[in-house]
C-alpha cells in the first residue's frame, strides 16, 4: 500500500496538498440528519429508568467492524484502512461511532499492551436473582432494542456476503428476544417486568410477520396478562405465584395467569403438565365456531410442548359454546404455575395471545 | 470462576451476574466521589452492557461472527472491561464536575485532597491516543491515501449516470484546486469539462454530495477498487496467450470471503471494466490490465 506515513503518527506540521481536498471530504460526510442519540444524561433520580444509548436506528454495520478495525490499526495490518476503507468514511461524519471506536480502541489497545498493573478478576458466584432488577430491565430492553435495529438493517440493506456481514439476522433477532425474555422472566416485580418488555411483542411480532388483531373485528380478539388485581374472579381464589400466601380455609386455590382483552377475561390454567386456555364471553360471531390460538412468543422458547407443535395455529378441539366459553389444551410443559420463577416465564411466554374465528 | 467473551457470548444468562458484578466493582472504583452515585454506577455499567450487546457478542451465540474481543484471553477481557468502565466513569465526572470561575474557587480546588480522584490520572484525553480521533485526521488519511483516493474516484465516477450532478461536483473540485483529481477524471474517462452557468448548481451539489456519501460509505465501493487493485498485483501474464490471469481464490488473500471477491468482479464487469462469468478463473486482456491500473493506480 502506497503508505505517505505511518498510521500511528498522523499529521504533524507538514504542509499537506491535500488538506483542502480532506476539508472537502469532511464536509460531504458529514451527516445531515441528527446522529442516534446520546440519552442518559445528568438525573439523580436513581429510580429513573437507565435510558438507552442509541435507538434501534443506530449504524449497526459499522458499529460491529469497530472492533476488528481497532485490532487491524493496533497491529499495523499494512491494509488496514483499505479494508476498512467504507467504515473510515462514515467515520469520518459520524460522531457518535467515531467516539464509540475511539472507546473501543483505547479499551483494546490496554487489553493487548497493558499500561499499569493488571485489573482484578471477578470473583465468585452471583445469581441472576441477586441483580439488581433495574439492570436486569436495561438489560432486557437493550436486547429488544438491538433485535430490532438487527431486523431493520436486514429489511433496509442490501447486504453483501462476506466475513464481516452476517447472513442469519433473523435468526440473530430471535436470540436477542429469547434472551431477552428469559431475562425479564428474572424480575419479580410484575410492573418492572412489563416495563422491561414492553417492546417485547412489537418487535418480535416484526420478525415472525405477525399480523395484529384489529381492534373492531369480532372474530378476533387479543388477550395479555392482566396486571395484579385488575380481574375479578367468581367462586374461586385465583393466585399469582409472586403474591403466594397461605391458601384461606376452606378456598381452592388454583395457580392461573389471568389474561385480559378490553372488557373480557381469560386465563391460563394449569392441569398436571397441561397448560389451558380458558375463555368466557366471546363474541356471538365466534359461538358455534372452532377458533385458531396463536401465542406470539411462543416459538422463542421451548418449555411448552405445543399441541399442533404449532404456537401460532393451536385450533380448539370443541366449538366455542352458546355461553361465549371455551377450554382450549394449548400443550405440556414441566414448568410449574406454583413455582414462581416459571410463573414469571409462563406470563411472560404468554404477553399476546390472539383468538381468531377458525 | 474468571469471565470470557465466550461465556458472554454462549452463556449470558449464567454470565451476565459476573459481568454486572464485576462493572460494578470497578464503576464504584473510578467513579471516585460518584462511587455512591446510584445512578451514575448504573450508567457507566448500562455503557458497558449496552456496547457488549451492540457489538454483537452478549447473547449472540453463533449468530454474529465472531470479534477481537472473542480472541482475548480471560484476563484481557477483563482489562478490556475494566478500561470501557474507566472511559466512561471519567466521561461522567467529567461532566458532573462543576465549572471553577473564581480565582477562590480555584485555589481551594487546587489545595484539596485530591489523591483518589480518577481524573487525576486522566492527564491526556481520555480518548488517549487513537488514530483517527479527529475526522480532520480521516479525512487527511483518506486524501493522501492513493487507494482510498481511489474509491472517492470511484464514486465520483458513479455520477456518470446523473450529468449535471456530476458537473456540479468537477465544478466543485476545480473550484478547491484538487487538480490532480479532477485531470485524472477528465482525461482518463473523457468526462466533460465543467461548465460555469447552472441556476440550479446548488441543488445538483446537494445532489451529488448525497450519492457520493451513500456510496463511498458502501462495502461495495470499497470491493470494486480492493478487487481492481488485486487484480493487477495478482494477475499473471502468460508469455502464450498475452493474458493476465487469476483466480477468485487467489484475490481473496487475505481478508476476503469468496463471495466478496464475485461482489466486487461483478461490480467491475458492470463498470466495463472486465469480462467475466462468475468462473473461478479470470482472464484479462492487457488492454483491459491497463485500463484498470490507469483507473486505480495511476492519477
């Protein structure tokens, strides 16, 4: 490569020939539209939630070449900035990826030539259990969030096969949600968790092509969990595994995940291994007829053994009755509504369930 | 039990506790008069997780390829770690630390203990010295670099299809005295010379200033020249046939998948540049050879 100097050893006093054209250069990159934000910012209120450093929007592709380029440059590869020649571009009118790889190569270069005394190691064994949930929640929504800006570069760019650019982003996506969900199954409290998950379902429904019920159609209705004491139960004590007291003498306590759709209440019940969707005054359109369950996240992840094998297409065995009930198996599972880690997991799977007229 | 990207990758679930354990010990350790700040630990360790997961590693499996980071020991991942929570811990105190405005002020910041505060040790930028830290540097490095010229030529090139936008551009490239430029575009590919009257100059400009950033920041361009220049470092004449020679496997080294190797041909068959039919072998005539050096070699 035709070096005119060394990497390392940028501009110096030299008179350049080509500094007017370098200007040039700086000005065409620069961005015109406003670079993904930078969020977190000065508040004190450690109860705020930890906001996101980029969006879904950020420069994902280049993002990910930061740290090979940062080893290229630390060991002088002579075709370094050939090679990386697109990124350096972009580099060159995004801030907020040039200040990310100057991150990332400044923490690369003390990894691979240390200056000082090596850091301690960590030590022991922690528990996702003894995280705090606040983080836990970041976490979540962090996963959720590169999830989707991996979809969007997938559906936006035309992507060139090769070793930088993966071709399974979908696949990738799925990974991210999965992780996401399991983690978010670790926060107890029901409000944090919804929180952490709330773009859960928007995104995983981009990546499965899910198409939303629409609100008036009734032959269709979608059911998420109702929050804690939103429903109103007759004859026996529904229970939430996170709210687990005693049962009162003489009650039945059965373990449900109670579903809610506008004014209709559902739930989901447990049998043994089996997991059931019961139903109750549905739409006069839907009685007398089969109806297709589809539980959106549930091909994520696979403690459920689906009946139809089928999240998306679970078809009721018995009409929907008269009365507008139904009971629908939707499949088996080990997990158990009383065990409140599963609980947590089990609503979680759980967060949109759509009933369609079959 | 010792932490790697390989845990982070293939076992977040189990990892992530060690990781948010371990960003906590040291955002506490260089956050310094923050350290009790719960906020601002939380910030720094976010920083940290959000990049890990940005980067395609947390939770990634084999879904991403793998990085640099994959190829560090234990014990520099966690130097890794530990100095992405320093940048970022020094960032925040940089940013909480008030404003000194009276001389008062200054005296009493200078006269206190100040032993444990972590931008003490932060004498250089904490950006330290990254090539590249400045997009004058880039820039610099991108006019200077024949190749990478090279690409700019490229794009500025692939504005052949829109005239007046393209004509804006040698206006503006006359206009900043790039002229060794502009006379390798207007002499190799008998581009027009640049007229002075355009109402709409301005427009075309902007124009042409959105296709050139579009392209110049395309894997694709970069393929096109990386290709070219290999083709004619690689490619062999044959005393029997007068023809250069190579293979796509051959233009591959190092760095390249095959596939990026076809990417670029094709570019370059579709730029007239080559005849080629996705075979394994190329085959270039000399003229075809010196079309090629004069476009990517040669200004």
């Amino acid at each position: 490569m035709n070096e005119e100097r060394d990497i390392e050893g940028m501009p110096d006093a030299q008179p350049n020939q080509y500094a007017r054209l370098a200007h040039w250069i700086q000005q065409v990159m620069q961005q015109p539209d406003a670079a993904p934000s930078s969020l977190a910012t000065t508040q004190d209120n450690a109860e705020e939630l930890l906001d996101l450093q980029f969006d879904s929007q950020y420069h994902l592709r280049y993002y990910q070449q930061l740290p090979n380029f940062a080893l290229a440059l630390l060991n002088n590869e002579p075709q370094a900035t050939l090679h990386y020649a697109a990124l350096l571009y972009h580099l060159a009118g995004c801030d907020v990826c040039r200040h990310a790889y100057i991150d990332i190569y400044s923490s690369l270069k003390e990894a691979l030539r240390p200056s000082g005394p090596r850091p301690f190691l960590g030590q022991g064994t922690r528990t996702l259990n003894a995280t705090p949930p606040r983080m836990l929640n970041h976490l979540c929504r962090t996963l959720i969030s590169q999830a989707e800006a991996v979809l969007l570069q997938e559906r936006h760019e035309h992507v060139i096969p090769s070793d930088w650019d993966n071709q399974n982003k979908e696949e990738e996506a799925r990974v991210l949600l999965r992780l996401a969900l399991r983690m978010g199954a670790h926060i107890i409290q029901q409000n944090v968790r919804r929180q952490a998950l709330q773009d859960l379902v928007r995104v995983a429904s981009i990546a499965e092509g899910w198409q939303p019920v629409q609100p008036n159609d009734p032959e269709a209705r979608s059911y998420t969990p109702a929050l804690a004491g939103t429903t109103k139960t007759r004859g026996k004590v529904f229970r939430r595994a996170d709210m687990l007291q005693p049962p009162q003498h003489g009650a039945q306590a059965t373990f449900t995940i109670p579903l809610q759709s506008h004014n209709l209440n559902g739930t989901i019940v447990q049998h043994g291994n089996q997991l059931e969707l019961h139903l109750k005054d549905l739409d006069v359109a839907m009685r007398g007829h089969h109806v297709r369950v589809s539980v959106l996240l549930g091909s994520l992840i696979e403690p459920v053994r689906w009946y139809g094998r089928d999240p998306h297409a679970i078809l009721s065995p018995t009409p929907v009755a008269d009365d507008g009930s139904l009971i629908i198996p939707l499949g088996e599972t080990d997990l158990q509504l009383s065990n409140s880690e599963d609980y947590q997991l089990l609503e979680t799977l759980f967060m949109l369930v759509d009933v369609r007229k079959a | 039990m010792p932490l790697t990207a390989y845990d982070l990758r293939y076992h977040a679930e189990q990892s992530y506790p060690l990781l948010y354990a371990y960003l906590h010990r040291n955002a506490q350790r260089f956050l310094g008069a923050l350290k009790y700040d719960a906020f601002e630990v939380d910030l720094v360790i976010g920083h940290v997780v959000e990049q890990l997961v940005r980067l395609g590693l947390l939770g990634c499996g084999d879904t991403t390829p793998p990085t640099a980071l994959d190829r560090l020991s234990d014990a520099q991942f966690y130097a890794f770690l530990s100095h992405s929570v320093r940048n970022k811990a020094i960032d925040r105190l940089r940013k909480r630390r008030p404003p000194i405005s009276t001389s008062a002020e200054l005296e009493t910041s200078e006269g206190a203990d100040n032993d444990e505060d972590p931008l003490n040790e932060a004498i250089e930028s904490i950006w330290g010295t990254a090539p590249f830290s400045t997009p004058e540097e880039i820039t610099l490095h991108l006019a200077q670099q024949q190749e990478l010229r090279a690409i700019l030529k490229h794009c500025i090139l692939a504005l052949r299809s829109a005239p007046h936008q393209l004509q804006a551009l040698l206006q503006e490239l006359r206009a900043l005295g790039a002229d060794d430029l502009l006379q390798s575009l207007l002499s190799e590919y008998q581009l027009p010379l640049p007229t002075e009257a355009d109402p709409h100059q301005s427009q075309h400009k902007d124009h042409a200033h959105k296709k050139l950033r579009h392209c110049l920041q395309q894997r694709s361009s970069n393929l096109s020249v990386l290709i070219a220049l290999r083709l004619t470092e690689y490619g062999k004449l044959s005393g029997e046939t007068q023809e250069y020679s190579t293979t796509v496997q051959a233009l591959a080294q190092p760095n390249l998948s095959p596939e990026a190797v076809r990417a670029g041909l094709q570019a370059l068959v579709a730029e007239g540049l080559l005849t080629w039919h996705g075979e394994e072998h190329i085959t270039l005539t000399t003229a075809q050879m010196k079309q090629l050096s004069r476009y990517y070699r040669q200004e």
